[in-house]
C-alpha cells in the first residue's frame, strides 16, 4: 500500500479486520462496533461493545483501545459513506501503531445488508483521526 501510511504489519491487520467484517456481514451477523489489540507477536484480540447507538459503541471501542496496551489497535464499525452523489454502506476501520502520531481510517464499501452482502470495489483510505492512544 505504497504512499498509505502505516507499515506493513499495521496493513495486514487492517486487511485482516475488514475481511472478518465482511464474513460477518455476509453470515446475516450484526456488525457491533469492536477493538482489535494486537501484541507484537501477531496474537490478536477482539473485544465488542454493544451500545444504543453505533457512535456510543464506537466511542466505547476508541476508549478501549488507548487502553490496550496492544502495540496496534482498530476500531470497525458498519456505517455509510458518500462516494460522489451516491450513499453506500460501507465497513470502517481506524487502526493505529505505537510511534504513530495520528490514527487511520480505511473503508470497505459493500452492498446492502440481507439476502448476499458483497464488497464493491477496493478497500480505500479515508485519511487521518485523533491518536487512539
């Protein structure tokens, strides 16, 4: 992911979060907000956070991953993006490594929940957020 920041084991972990996402998606699963940790040696962790509203639950998940001590976090949620004039549902993704200052958003856009949730497209990356550290 030449020009994206964040090195390649922050990338595999990103990967890794959106593809679980959407086997979640795709099983008919509700996509709760969650925090993955993960420890230098590749060992991960996911917690969920069920809340009233999806930005409690990502609120909640952002708490928990400066929390962590996990030398890289994400946070996934299932939300909607605008692409041109257009409104999709997509997968979010904000990941962070320790030493990086800022954290950073990556998208999977997919079709709508019910009978076959596919991706569209590539995932992209939305740009930088506050530091979940």
């Amino acid at each position: 992911m030449a020009g994206i920041p964040g090195g390649e084991s922050l990338h595999r972990l990103v990967f890794s979060v959106l593809e679980r996402a959407m086997q979640e998606l795709a099983s008919g699963a509700t996509l709760d907000p969650a925090m993955i940790a993960e420890k230098g040696t590749g060992q991960s962790t996911i917690t969920r956070y069920e809340a009233a509203t999806v930005e409690a639950g990502v609120r909640a998940a952002r708490k928990g991953a400066g929390a962590s001590g996990a030398e890289r976090v994400a946070v996934r949620w299932d939300g909607m993006v605008k692409a041109g004039d257009e409104d999709h549902h997509a997968v979010y993704v904000l990941a962070q490594e320790v030493g990086q200052p800022r954290s950073h958003v990556f998208i999977q856009r997919h079709t709508p929940v019910g009978a076959k949730v596919e991706p569209i497209g590539n995932p992209g990356y939305l740009g930088e957020q506050d530091s979940l550290f």
